[in-house]
C-alpha cells in the first residue's frame, strides 16, 4: 500500500509538473518559430522593396516623396523589434505601399513594364504569405497563452515565469475596407 501511495505520490508531485512544464516549454517554442516564419516573409517583403522602388523611379519622377516614405517606412519596418513594434512599422509600410500602387496605376507604361509587374506580382504574393504567417503567428500565440492561464499549468506558468505573448495585431486602418471613388 506504501508503494502506491508513494508512486501516486511521485506522479503528482514531480512527474505531473514536469510533462506541464515541458508542454508549456514546446508551445513557448512553437510561438517562437511562429514569429520567425513572419519574420522570414517581412525579410522577403523588405528586399523586393528597394527593387521595386528602383524599378518605377524612372517612370515616377514626380513622385519622388511617396517614393522616399516607402523607403523610409521599410527602414522603420527592418528596425522594428518583437510583434507589437514590428505590426505599427508594417501597417505604416502598408500604407505608404497602397498609395505607392495607387500611383503606379496612374502611369500605364509603368504597369506595362513587365519588371514592375513581375515585382509587383511577388510583392502580392509575399503579402499573401505574410497574412497566413500572421494568422498561423497568433493561433499560436492564443495556444500558448491560453496554457499558461489555465488550471493547473498557471501553477507552473507562474512558478517558471512563463509570460503572455502579444498578438501581432493588424492596425486598425488595415481593417478598414478601401474607400473607392468613381466620380468622373
């Protein structure tokens, strides 16, 4: 009877806190390389900028200062550090590139240049990659936060300083559905 109650004993009191820290352990792990897959498409993002930019700069003379905000918004975007900073210097890039795509629609032998368009063609396709990074990101994010909030892990979560990680929020004018204008 002394040696059920002491294996029973041992499974409570060491080996139960283990697999519950070892478990918050993989999540904690798992948000990490969610992060970095984001950060591997914003890398992506980033380097086709300067070739775009360089691509159009001929056509868009007159354009210059919504060229240097692109630029500028992708240095504040490389500099940004951890989700919350890195999602304000991103939808700030976001928006100087929607303005910047506004105008390349102004000048058609641009968007007939066909190495404008196959970066313009990438760029969609990294921004496409970079929403599902997002979304796979914060399903992440709410799994392990939601691990270190429940009971009995918040035990452990709290013994081992397990913290909450931020979501990477979209900012609020990426929510916002584009207002189109068709008065003549």
């Amino acid at each position: 009877m002394s040696i059920v109650i002491g294996v029973l004993a041992f499974l409570i009191f060491i080996a139960w806190p283990i697999m519950i820290y070892n478990r918050l352990v993989s999540k904690r792990l798992r948000v990490d390389n969610a992060w970095r897959q984001i950060d591997v498409q914003l890398k992506r993002r980033h380097d086709l900028i300067p070739n775009l930019v360089e691509a159009t700069k001929g056509y868009m003379q007159y354009e210059r200062e919504t060229l240097e905000r692109v630029m500028e918004a992708r240095s504040r975007a490389i500099a940004a550090r951890g989700p919350e900073e890195a999602a304000q210097a991103e939808g700030e890039l976001t928006r100087f590139l929607r303005q910047f795509f506004a105008l390349v629609e102004n000048y058609p032998e641009l968007k007939a240049n066909e190495n404008v368009a196959r970066l313009m063609e990438e760029l969609t396709h990294t921004e496409n990659n970079i929403a599902f990074a997002r979304q796979f990101y914060n399903d992440m994010v709410m799994d392990y936060n939601t691990s270190i909030q429940i009971f009995p892990n918040s035990i452990i979560a709290s013994l081992f300083n397990f913290q909450p990680r931020p979501f990477f929020q979209v900012p609020e004018e990426e929510t916002q559905p584009p207002s189109v204008d068709l008065r003549i």
